[in-house]
C-alpha cells in the first residue's frame, strides 16, 4: 500500500540509501555505549562479562 503512493523511484532511493542508515546506525550505537557507562552495558556481553569483575 505504501508503494502505491511512493512509487518506484522513492523505492529505488531508500535501497540506495539503506547502507548509509546502516552505518550511522552502528556509528551512533558505538556512540551511545562510549557515552554512557560502557562497563554496565559490556556487562550483558557473555565474554566480556568475566573481565570486569571487582575483587571485593
């Protein structure tokens, strides 16, 4: 239904641009875990997990 009102060329620019979108997807999720507490959200990571353990 959404193809009937775009139409083929609208089709044709979101293929193109589908990797692009992609990459600033990854990019800004690399951001968001540099910019917030990495070791919380590296600590769902199953390998990573063992590394950062605090001897208490």
């Amino acid at each position: 239904m959404l193809t009937r009102f775009l139409g083929l060329r609208y089709r044709e620019l979101a293929k193109n641009w589908l990797p692009t979108a992609g990459m600033w997807g990854a990019v800004g999720s690399v951001g968001l875990v540099w910019a917030t507490d990495w070791r919380l959200l590296l600590d769902w990571v199953p390998y990573i997990d063992g590394t950062f353990k605090k001897d208490d």
